[in-house]
C-alpha cells in the first residue's frame, strides 16, 4: 500500500499497516522531496550491497551535493510525471543512478542524457536522432520515453525490482535469467537471478539513493527545499535556425544554463523547421517569447566559405567572432586557411546580408557527415591499453573508419584521447555490421542474436513483426538466447 495521503493537513511521521514510519503528503506542501518521500513504495531490498552503496555515498559528500543541486532543474517535471501514472517515486530517483542528473552525461556505451538511453532502444522509444537534434538528451522528451520503457518492462515482468534489472541490461538478459532459474526449480525474484555485476548492484544501488533522500543527515549533506512547483517551461520555436548563445541571451540566461536544460543540440544549433520546443526557466518564459517575436536574433545558414580564406576573413565578412564559428563548423586548414571551399554555417541577421554564396541544408549535412561519418558527434574515450582495432570490434565499424573520421596517421592510441565514433546503430546495413548479420541464399537477413536483445527490440529494428520472426524461425516463445542465429525476411 502506497503510504501517500491526499488531503492530509500537514506533513507528519505516521504508521501505514503496522509498517515502519512514513510520510504522510499534504498536496500543500511547499517542499518537493516531502511529495518524493511521499510516494515512496518499493520494499526494502534485503542486500548487503545496498550498504556498500550508502557507504559510497557517504565518503561522497560534495559529489552528492553536486548531484541533489543537479536535480533541482528537473526533479519536479520527473516527479509529476511519475505521479500521473501510479508508479512508484524510485522511478523519480533512477536519473541518480544512471547520470547523477548530469545532462551531458554519455557512456562508453553510447548512452546519453539524464536517462541514459542508448541509441536503439531511444529509436525504438521514438526518440528521434539526427544531425542537429539527440531527443535522447532532451530531458522532457527522454523522460517520457524511460517511463513508457519501464512500464512496458513493469508489464512484462510484473515487478519493479525485474523492471528496473531489465532497464539496466535489457529484457532478454532477465529473462533468460529467469528461464534459467525456472529450468532448475530456483525462485525466480531479482535477488535470486543471475546477473551482470552492474545489475546485481543497480537496484540496491537506487535502494541507497532511497535512504538518501529519507535520511541525508546520515549521508552528511543537506537536502535543501524544492519548491513544490515547475521549474522549466516547453516553448515552441518556429523560426530560422538559430544558435544556442542566441537563445540564451533571448531569455536572458548564460549559456551554461540554456544548455543545462536543453542539452539536445549536438552542434549547439536549433535548426530551421525543427520540430522540438526549448525548455527555459517558467520566471524566464514570458520575456524570452517577447524577445523571440521582435525577431532581432542572428539567423544561421548554410554558405560557401571560398578556399584560401582564413576564419578571422570568415568572420569578419560575417560581423562574428573565429570562436563563435568554431562553435558550429569544423573547419579544414592549412596554414590557417581553408584547403578547399566548404559549406558552413554562418550567423546572417537578414537574407540580403550574405556575403558567400548561399548553400543548401543538404550540403551543410553533407559535409557534417563528411566530419563525423553521418551520424551526430559521437565520442569515446580511450581506456588504458586501447587500439584502433579494439575500438573497431567493439562497436562494431572499420578501424579505417574510425582512422578516417579522427584523421589519426596510425593505430597508437592514449589513454584519455577523445575519439569521434560512429556507432553502427541506425539502419538495417548498420544492424548488419554491428551484429554479424549476413544474407542467407533466398535474400533474407541472418541475424545472431546479441546479449540484452529480445525480439521486441530484434523486430524493430527490422521493422517487421515479432510474430513473423517467430513463424520464421519456428519459435514458441519469446525467449532468445544470445548466438542463435535467425532468419529475417522482407518483402
């Protein structure tokens, strides 16, 4: 039973059922992590790595302040969110986990955003990634989509703590963890699995988190009020493409905190004809759509920069700054000056300004894809240890490739060296290449089931049905072991 009580006249320490104290939520409250707290229903996890998690915590302190300070742009949003749909408040929590809340965060596993989606599964919640816009980092967006995965995954598996394993390392992986302990009589909850590592600490970990927000004078920090109202505000753009600066200093921000709540513009360029609203701060909005209708903005566009030309000649012809270029092009020189000609983008305040001939947004992403192998800019750091041809294998690409996008004269690689990557994740060639995929002798795809994949996830990347996988292959259930080969065909 939920300890949450609408109506309540204060907040107070009470007994639900006999169970240790919780709080009880006045809908009045002014302080967020009292409604947090409130909704707080998952059972303690009877783990000894819950307490090595507090204990990691603890020796933290200024790692967690950083990360509670973090939240306090997008906890109410999550919270309400949360809330609309019954689930459970350590659903609010999860970014703690998986990002600290920190926007900008990305794995080596590409995964990106307070919620760490990685490419496929952001595509497969309709989280759309291209050259000029990543939904995966937008925090209003990839918040809808974790909440719908996880209650897909609540569905499937019929308990929170299986849901949130299978969040971590993908519904195949738990449930072949179950397949596995039922075939031998084991029960078959999340404690009793047999995980990775990471999954076997990531719900104690959240668990850790729990005790955070219920006890943080244990942890040594001060959980400081949230005001119980909407930080952040969606305002819809329908204008030319404008760079994120502008757009800061429209609603009156720094850029650092324009770009801590709209994190999604890779190149830190809202394009022309984008579908996608920015966020800004609800005591920000008003004056932000006030100076977004008079228009005085720089509108950036696609030019032909002539070879021979210099960036400080670029920008001067263009009344900006060579760093503020920089920001949004990556420029081909020699000696300081351009190899050959090239489209960029340049800030024009009216279309008769234009100085260098005018492109097309074709070009322009063309010669993006030309930087970075077509995908948005994508980076890995390299461990102690790495190569090219390690990198290659691991995701999946041509070491060639990976030689080409980072214009790197050898296979010698740095620890800490920062890496431009395209992952193999978009497209039936790029599902090929990652996963061995291959063509049987009648045309169709031979595809080798891969650790964390289920055929819901197999499906849509092929953009064919789990049933027709199933008639395909001859498959009476849904389970798939990681290795077997199937057979995909299309019409």
């Amino acid at each position: 039973m939920s300890p949450t009580a609408y109506g309540a006249q204060e907040l107070q320490l009470a007994y639900v059922d006999g169970t240790p104290p919780s709080f009880i939520y006045s809908e009045s409250t002014d302080n967020l992590w009292d409604r947090v707290r409130a909704g707080l229903e998952l059972a303690e996890l009877d783990s000894p790595l819950t307490q090595v998690h507090v204990d990691w915590y603890t020796k933290r302190p200024d790692y967690v302040a950083r990360m509670l300070d973090r939240s306090r742009r997008y906890l109410f949003h999550i919270v309400e969110e949360v809330q609309k749909r019954g689930m459970p408040m350590e659903i609010a929590l999860l970014p703690m986990v998986e990002s600290a809340f920190n926007p900008q965060a990305y794995s080596r596993s590409h995964a990106a955003g307070i919620w760490q989606f990685i490419p496929s599964t952001g595509k497969n919640y309709g989280l759309k990634q291209n050259l000029w816009y990543d939904a995966r980092r937008d925090v209003a967006a990839a918040t809808q989509a974790a909440l719908d995965y996880l209650q897909k995954l609540h569905a499937d598996f019929n308990s929170w703590e299986l849901a949130l394993a299978a969040y971590n390392c993908g519904e195949g992986c738990v449930a072949r963890a179950i397949q596995k302990n039922a075939a031998r009589g084991k029960p078959t909850d999340y404690l009793s699995l047999e995980l990775p590592p990471e999954t076997r600490h990531y719900v104690p970990k959240l668990m850790a988190v729990r005790q955070l927000v219920l006890n943080p004078e244990n942890f040594g920090v001060e959980l400081a009020d949230i005001p119980n109202e909407p930080y952040f505000t969606q305002v819809s753009l329908n204008s030319g493409a404008m760079d994120v600066r502008s757009a800061a200093k429209l609603a009156g921000l720094s850029v650092d905190e324009f770009l801590s709540l709209n994190p999604a513009f890779p190149r830190k360029l809202i394009k022309a004809g984008s579908q996608v609203s920015v966020l800004v701060p609800v005591d920000h909005a008003e004056v932000f759509q006030s100076n977004l209708d008079k228009g005085e903005w720089d509108r950036w566009e696609p030019v032909t920069a002539k070879k021979g030309m210099t960036v400080a000649e670029i920008a001067q012809q263009f009344d900006t700054t060579p760093e503020r270029l920089a920001e949004h092009n990556k420029l081909h020189l020699r000696n300081g000056r351009l190899i050959k000609d090239q489209v960029i983008l340049a800030p024009l305040d009216k279309a008769e300004d234009k100085v260098l001939p005018a492109a097309t947004w074709q070009e322009a992403e063309a010669a993006v894809t030309e930087e970075t192998g077509g995908t948005p800019a994508e980076y890995y750091v390299v461990r102690k240890g790495g190569t090219v041809e390690y990198l290659a294998r691991k995701l999946g690409v041509k070491a060639s490739d990976i030689k080409h996008w980072n214009k790197l004269k050898s296979s010698r690689l740095h620890a800490g060296q920062r890496l431009v990557v395209k992952p193999a994740t978009s497209g039936a060639a790029s599902v090929q290449l990652a996963s061995g995929a291959g063509k049987t002798n009648n045309g169709a795809t031979r595809y080798t089931v891969r650790r964390g994949d289920t055929l819901y996830s197999i499906a849509s990347r092929f953009k064919v049905s789990v049933s027709e996988i199933k008639a395909w292959n001859k498959l009476h259930s849904n389970n798939v072991q990681a290795g077997r080969q199937l057979t995909i065909k299309r019409s």
